[in-house]
C-alpha cells in the first residue's frame, strides 16, 4: 500500500465485486466497505497532506479507523474547508495533478469546488453508474442517450474503452446537446434510436409537454432515466404520459459521482454502498429511518483525491439499513437536493444553468444566479478577493455569448448571500417559472406507490 499511487486496488477486483454484490448479503458488502476504507485511510494519510494534518490535529491514527462505525471519529470535511487549497495540499503526492480529469461542482451550496480523478477512476466511478442503469433494465446491446450540456473534451478523459466497445455494439452512447429547443433534442433522438433517455428531470419533462406524445411514443423507448436535479412528482407524471414509459430516477453529485439509484420494487433509492459510505447526519449525528438528514460521503474509489466525510450539502430522509427487495444495499427514501431551475429567455430559448460555466471561476467563494426577469440574470457573488476587470469580463464574457445580447447579465459582488425565507438555498432560481417554487418533500414518501415494469 505504501508509496505507490495507483495500485490501492485492482480495477479488475472492484469490477468483479460490483457486479456480485447485488447478490450478496448485508454482511459481506459492509465487509467490503470496511476494507476498503481501512486502505483508503491509510493511503490518504500517508500520501495527502490535508488529510495528514486533520488527522495529526485530532491525535488519530489510520488503524483507528477499522470499520464504517469508527469514522466518526474523523473530522467532516465542507467544501469552505478544501476549496482554496492548494492542489498539492488535496491530491497524493505522486500524482502530477494536471494528468487529473478536472470536473466542476457547485452542489446545492453556490460553493465552486474542482474534483480531480484519474482516467481509470472516472471509469470505475462510470461503471457502477451502468451497473444501476442495468438494474434499471438497460441492456447491453442497448443504445443510451444522454440529453445534456456538451462537456469541454479534456484531454486527459480519452474513450478508447468506449469506443472499442460501441464497434462491437455493446453500450454505444451518445450525446445530445440539452440547450437546443424540445424539437430539435427530439429529432437528434429520432436519428439515434436510442433505448434509453438519461437527462435533466427539467429539460425532460419540457420535451413532454411540448411535443405530442405521439412523436415521443414512436421514439420506442424502454425507460427515462432522470437525474443531476431533484425530480418532483409533477415532473415525473409529465414526463411519463409524455414519453409513455417508465421514469426511473438516479441520484449523483459532481463529487462522487452515483449516490443512489431507484428501487424498481419500493421506490426508494438504493445508496451505491460499495461506491462510498453515505452518512445521513443532523448536526453530526446520524438521523434515524425516516428523518432528514444532510449527505456526508465517503467515496471508496477516489485515491488521487480522497474524500472522506466530505459534506456534501444535499438533504435526503434516511432509509432502511438494507432495502426490502432483497438487495443488500441501504436506502435513502427521498431527495431533497439541487432545485435548479432553467431559465426560459426570450423568443422561448431555454439556457440550463449549469451552462453558464461560471462555476469554473477561482475567484468566487459563493454564488447564486437568479433569472430576475424575462431579459436579465443576476450572479450574485462572495469573492475571495474583488476581482479585476479582467477576471470579471472572463466570467462575464461567456454568459454574455450564451445568453445573447438581449439579456442583461449583472454581477453583483456581496458579502454575503443570505437563504431563502424556508432556510433554503437555491444555487439557480428563475423567478420567471419554477417547478420548485412552494414545493414541499412530504416527510415520507408512499412506498410501493409504482412499480415499473
Ligand atoms: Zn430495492
């Protein structure tokens, strides 16, 4: 374990055990957790300088760390506590950072924050994404469609397993570029014959109820797969009559990737308890079944930068220990996370927010971007330091091309930005249209309330 950057694990021995361990017992996957994290916490300790000085400040040692149990011992980790860190400070040592697939996260708390993986850690992090995909009943041979923003290619992020793959016809993907009009998305699906749908629960359930379910059903498809915001019940319905198949929702974060997939049997959401030990805690202490907690992750196949108990500031209601369908994973009953609305501009272009790029910027501490109107958009913003006017017109720029010259794009520097009057925050809120606006998780959902199949 010592030393060595990349061998925590083998990628062929997480693989194999992924794939068994819907399988097992409750017992054998807490087993694996435990192993790996006693690696995890050994190797962040030794090779990354953050968790070092947490753990010397506190007097721990890595073999205090035995089993999921003893991580309360660990200091949590937020975003305000790694973000402006030097990335020496954060990443392994041995591992040169700009070889790191870089990815961009501002969660439900309006705090940038870069996580940086490894292409083989990507992929890992990837596969169980599929494997909740399949118990979901995606296929192998199945074609799979993403309606989303077109990433920046990184050059460290090759597909070469995916492409090798796809000429053998087994998981071809593609994408489709989310800010065009529902007519547009649905003709580029028409074009691939996709299975699957995976997309913004928002962008969605627009396409649904802007073109005939007619059009939608002769797509053929077998299931919509939702995720990246919270789905509502009203989404869900609309999105459901319109495409007339299955909604099922899948529940990740920038950070650690997968949190949890829907249960086809109860409804509720299987956490990826191999992928990382979620916590759900108020003030610390775990919440029991049926409360609302916050998320705090520990992710088990993240080493070039580890996080463990890293606060991630989404509100879930805890489940069971183990789900009632058999399988051993433990549940979160609801979501409560990111209430991210999309802006509707004028002549009915629709710009999602994540978009805008603007969470990319070093010099923001927080943010939040409210669509005040029809033609303006203010970003209010906490510096770090007051920027000068050539990093304000480098955030600005791009919003100002994307969004086009009849919106007004307004930055406002504060020093401070306060939550909603329900002790809320939301990161992008339009005041135009909302589909959260006066929404309200009942405590506990019906279960058993569907059961797609
Ligand atoms: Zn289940």
């Amino acid at each position: 374990m010592k030393g060595t950057s990349m061998s925590h694990f083998s990628p062929v021995s997480t693989l194999y055990s992924m794939l068994r361990h819907p399988h097992v017992g409750r017992e054998q996957l807490v087993a694996f957790q435990n192993e790996r994290l006693r690696r995890l916490v050994e190797h962040a300790y030794r090779n990354v300088a953050y968790y070092r000085e947490i753990f010397d400040r506190h007097r721990l040692k890595p073999h205090d760390i035995k089993t999921v149990q003893d991580l309360a011992a660990v200091p949590i980790t937020s975003r305000s506590d790694m973000q402006g860190l030097p990335v020496e400070e954060v990443v392994a040592r041995h591992v040169k950072p700009q070889c790191l697939i870089t990815r961009a996260s501002s969660g439900s708390t309006g705090r940038p924050f870069i996580v940086r993986r490894t292409w083989m850690e990507e992929r890992l992090h990837g596969a169980f994404a599929l494997r909740a995909l399949r118990s979901l009943g995606l296929r192998a041979s199945d074609k799979l469609c993403y309606v989303m923003g077109l990433r920046s290619h990184q050059r460290q992020d090759h597909q070469i397993v995916q492409r090798m793959l796809a000429t053998f016809g087994i998981a071809r993907q593609m994408v489709v570029n989310a800010l065009q009009s529902p007519e547009e998305i649905v003709r580029a699906l028409h074009r691939f014959r996709p299975a699957v749908v995976s997309g913004y629960p928002g962008v969605l359930a627009r396409i649904a109820q802007t073109i005939s379910s007619e059009e939608l059903r002769s797509l053929r498809l077998r299931f919509v797969n939702t995720g990246g915001e919270v789905l509502t019940p009203l989404m869900r319905q609309q999105i459901q009559d319109g495409f007339s198949v299955p909604v099922c929702d899948t529940y990740g974060s920038i950070e650690f990737h997968l949190l949890a997939w829907e249960c086809r049997a109860t409804g509720e959401y299987h956490s990826c308890d191999d992928g990382l030990i979620t916590e759900v805690l108020r003030d610390g202490i775990p919440v029991a079944e049926g409360e609302r907690g916050e998320i705090v992750g520990t992710d088990l196949l993240s080493f070039a930068m580890p996080l463990i108990r890293y606060q991630l500031g989404d509100v879930v209601t805890k489940g069971s220990q183990a789900c009632p369908c058999g399988q051993p994973f433990s549940t979160i009953r609801s979501i409560q996370g990111r209430m991210i609305d999309y802006f509707v501009l004028p002549g009915n272009r629709v710009v999602h927010p994540y978009e805008l790029g603007v969470i990319r910027v070093p010099w923001i501490r927080e943010f939040q971007v409210t669509q005040e109107g029809l033609d303006s958009i203010v970003m209010r913003v906490v510096p770090f330091h007051r920027p000068s006017t050539q990093e304000m017109a480098a955030l600005v720029q791009p919003v100002v091309e994307l969004v086009g010259p009849d919106v007004q794009f307004r930055v406002e520097l504060v020093s401070e930005i306060p939550m909603d009057a329900n002790g809320k925050f939301r990161v992008y809120r339009s005041r135009i249209r909302s589909a959260y606006d006066g929404f309200e998780w009942p405590d506990h959902r019906d279960v058993g309330r569907k059961n797609t199949g």
